[in-house]
C-alpha cells in the first residue's frame, strides 16, 4: 500500500485523518472574482460552450491553483450539463443566472436516456483527464453533480429562485417526480463513475437547494435518491470517497450524514460546527464554512471569521471551505489572505 503520507492532504482527511492546519479549497474557485477568468470567459460565446472545450474547462481550472496554494481542484463545470445532455434546453441569461424550459409547462415530460446522456458528455471527461495530467501531485481533483432534488427542481420550474413550485409538484405528481429523480439517479452516478475514471480523486455532491423541505419529503426527494446514487456508483465500482452537501437544510443535516452513504459532509454557512459535529456520524469529515461575504470584505474582518472557523472545526477532520460559492465581489487579494491565515494555522 502506498505511504499514508504521500497522500494529498485533502484525501487523508476525507479518509478521517486530522490535518493540521486543514487542506483549503474554495467552492467556486474558478470563476469571475478572477479577472484572468473574464478574460478567458470571453473566448466562448456560451457558458455551456466553455464547460464543452476541454481546454477552455482545463484552463479555467489552473487559474486559481497558478495564485493560491490550494489542495484541491474542482472540475471546472456545471450541475445543468446534466439536464442539457439528457436533452432539455439549458442556457444562461447574462446577470440573472440559468434557464431551461420548464417540465412544469408540459403534460407529458421527456426524459432522456442516462446513456445517451453520458455519450455527449464526453467532453467533461476529456477535461478531466487533461487537468489531471496537469496537477501537482499533493493537489487532489474533485469531480461533481448536482444533487438529484437540486437538478430536478431546475428542470421543474426551468430557473432559480423559489422553489414553491417544484415543492407542489412533489404533491401533485408524484409518480412524474419519482420518475425524473430516478433518471437522474442513474445518469448522474453514471457521470460521477465517468469522472473518477477519468481521474477524479473524490467527489461532491451539490444538493444546493435542500432548504424549506418537510421531513418526509426530504426523505423521499434527497435522502432515498441520495442513497441509491451512491450505492449505484458503488455498484459500478467507484471507491473515492465522496463529499455532500446539502446547503439550507438545517436540522435534517444529520439524517443526511448518517443516512445516504456520504463520506463527508460539506457545512453551510448558517449552520454550526458544533450542531454538525453533533449529528455526523463519528470521525465524519466536515468541510467548511466560512461567509462568502468575508472575502468581499477582507482585513480584520476576514481574518478573524477564518480563524473562528478554524477553531470551532478543530475537534474533526476538517477541509477548509466557504459555507457556499465565492461571489463575483470577492477579490482574489482577500482569498490570498485567506489561504495565508488558514495555512499559519490557529
Ligand atoms: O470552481 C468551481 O467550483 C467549479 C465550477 C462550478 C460552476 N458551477 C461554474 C459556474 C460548480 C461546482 C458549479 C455548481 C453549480 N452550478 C451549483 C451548485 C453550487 C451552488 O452554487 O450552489 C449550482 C446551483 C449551479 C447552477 C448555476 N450555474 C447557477 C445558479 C449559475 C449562475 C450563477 C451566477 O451567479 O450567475 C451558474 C453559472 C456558472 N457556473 C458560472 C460558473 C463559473 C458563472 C457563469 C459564467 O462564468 O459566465
């Protein structure tokens, strides 16, 4: 076996290693707080476009890794290829965000095919076995999806923003929404098998709208499909282990960890280290949460919300994160700082 030690950092603490100081890296890391990436951004007319050029995707990746001593890199793409490859229409309105066209509008919904799906995106997995020849070897590549609710909602409702309509939908066709979920359980955990044999050393699940659900509805449209997500990717063989995190759902936060088979738990913002430490299951790594909003800010401030972060994870596995993605207003001087302040430890 090989030397524990010579493990990236990051991957020894998902194994349940304490690392200090803890491996750092920032949700979003790649992305329009960096000039360089507005520039690169330009090159491609649509923003699914760029996440298809495997080079454009390799490049937006090594951004950040050339400024900031970070343990990890995240593949550079999206939650909605998925949707897009399972052949609903995804595109990205300027300042406002995605849109699809909503599943809601029709009375019957066509759902693609998951092998199908992953044919076309063979792009990503190109991409990620270029960054992956890229990468310093204490430097561990993560891939991603989006959570099945959180894609699903986006397919729903064909937007951000509330979700109340994708919620009455759990009520008012039920079969219709176990049916999507179950489509993108299977093409999602195809997507993830693809990533890591590509080369992705672990991966996380974005279950990004997890807020606002009663307890048995989490259950029925995150925890189950959750746990059939990861018990197929190990079904196909898939071993790395694998990070969720589901951002707003508060106190079914520990169900979440102890029920769906994850191997680490990313922690939101507004949650604290203690309630998290609490409810995880024992040794469970937790990843987080600093306030975005810090590295708009910078300074003082800054500095004294990391190291509150730092202390208050200090008894777990820690990876240091934000408690959701870096903002476009944030400055990569303030992340610099950032890194320098988590790398001098407590
Ligand atoms: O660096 C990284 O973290 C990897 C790349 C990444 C992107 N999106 C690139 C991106 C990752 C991991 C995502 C995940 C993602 N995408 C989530 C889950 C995380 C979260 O924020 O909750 C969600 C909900 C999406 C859907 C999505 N894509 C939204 C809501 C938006 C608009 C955001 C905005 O502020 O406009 C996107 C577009 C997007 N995805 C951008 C980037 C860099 C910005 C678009 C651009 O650069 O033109």
């Amino acid at each position: 076996m090989a030397d524990p030690e010579s493990l990236p950092a990051l991957l020894r603490v998902l194994n349940g290693e304490r690392v200090d100081p803890p491996p750092i890296w920032v949700m979003r890391q790649a992305g329009r707080y960096l000039p360089e990436y507005r520039e690169l951004r330009t090159r491609s007319k649509s923003f699914l476009d760029f996440c298809y050029s495997p080079a454009l995707a390799t490049e937006a990746v090594m951004q950040p890794l050339r400024r900031f001593p970070l343990d990890a890199a995240i593949l550079f793409s999206d939650i909605l290829v998925v949707p897009d490859a399972l052949g609903q229409k995804v595109w990205f309105v300027e300042g406002e965000g995605p849109r699809l066209t909503p599943l809601l509008g029709e009375t019957n919904w066509q759902l693609g095919d998951p092998e199908k799906a992953i044919q076309r995106l063979a792009p990503v997995y190109e991409a990620v076995e270029r960054i992956k020849a890229n990468l310093e070897p204490g430097v561990a590549l993560i891939g991603f999806a989006g959570g099945p609710w959180t894609v699903a909602t986006y397919m729903l409702q064909g937007r951000g923003g509330e979700k109340d309509e994708a919620r009455r939908a759990v009520y008012e066709r039920p079969e219709d929404v176990d049916a999507l979920i179950n489509v993108l359980v299977e093409t999602t955990a195809q997507h993830l098998a693809a990533q890591v044999k590509a080369g992705a050393d672990c991966l996380q699940i974005f279950e990004s709208w997890a807020e606002g659900l009663p307890p048995s509805v989490f259950q029925r449209v995150i925890i189950q499909p959750t746990r059939r997500l990861i018990e197929r990717l190990r079904t196909l063989g898939v071993t790395v282990p694998i990070v969720g995190f589901p951002r707003g759902a508060g106190a079914q936060i520990g169900a979440y960890a102890n029920e769906t088979g994850i191997n680490a738990l990313g922690v939101d913002t507004q949650t604290t280290a203690d309630f998290a430490f609490e409810v995880a299951p024992e040794g469970m790594a937790l990843q987080g949460n600093l306030d975005p909003q810090t590295l708009v800010v910078g300074g003082n401030a800054l500095e004294h919300a990391a190291r509150e972060v730092l202390i208050a994870f200090k008894s777990a596995p820690h990876i240091f994160n934000l408690g959701h993605g870096i903002t476009p207003q944030a400055t990569p001087e303030n992340l610099a700082h950032l890194v320098r302040v988590v790398k001098g430890g407590v």
